[in-house]
C-alpha cells in the first residue's frame, strides 16, 4: 500500500518522472523504518513491471544493418518512447524474419513460427 502511494507520487500525466524516482529512491535509502526494506521492494517491483511494459525488443536471425535498425524503429514506433529501452538481438533459432517484443506483446514474423503453424495444422489433420 505504502509502495502504491509512492510509486503514485513518481507519476507525472500517468508517465514515470525519473527526477521523481531519483529523489524516492535516495528518501528511502536514508529512511530508518521497520519496513524500509519490504516498501523498497514493492517499488523496485513497479518501476520494473513499469519499464518491461515500456521496452522494445527486436530479435533477427542475423544481425540488422544500421538502415535496417531505423527502418524497423520508423515502421514499429514512431513517435512512441520507450523508457525501458530498445534492444536488438540476434537469435539463429528463428531462421528467417523479425519478432518484436513492445511490452508484453509480441509480433512474430519470423519463419519459425510460420513453420510451427503449418506443423500444427498438419498435426491435426
């Protein structure tokens, strides 16, 4: 509840302040509550959950070109932010095409999952 109310006050127009959660974080670190620790915890937790729900994760069977990088951030983004960062990563396993990650969503064109599907169909025929 405690953490709630705090994680609350770092909010600015439903946006993290990270000004805000600097200033949280060193309030904490100074306070000599009992439960100091557990509230601190359940922050970390809000500000984690926060930033994964706010990420982009390209993956790629190779590696992206500097055109092919920005090419899929215009296509994917736009003007969105992305405070939990942007990350491409190379994954052979899905042999060909792209998987984005935003968040908790995901956007798999790669050939794997096409294969994986055809699989399954074939399976339940």
């Amino acid at each position: 509840m405690i953490a709630r109310r705090i994680w609350q006050n770092c909010l600015v127009g439903g946006k993290a302040d990270f000004e805000r959660i600097r200033r949280t974080v060193g309030l904490l670190s100074k306070a000599r509550r009992r439960n100091t620790i557990e509230v601190f915890a359940a922050f970390k937790q809000r500000l984690l959950l926060y930033l994964n729900e706010r990420s982009l994760t390209v993956s790629s069977a190779t590696s992206l070109s500097e055109a092919e990088k920005a090419s899929i951030l215009g296509a994917v983004c736009g003007k969105e932010e992305f405070p939990g960062g942007i990350c491409f990563e190379e994954d052979p396993t899905i042999i060909a095409g792209l998987q984005v990650r935003k968040g908790y969503d995901l956007l798999d064109y790669s050939l794997k999952s096409h294969i994986e599907t055809i699989r399954a169909t074939l399976k339940s025929k």
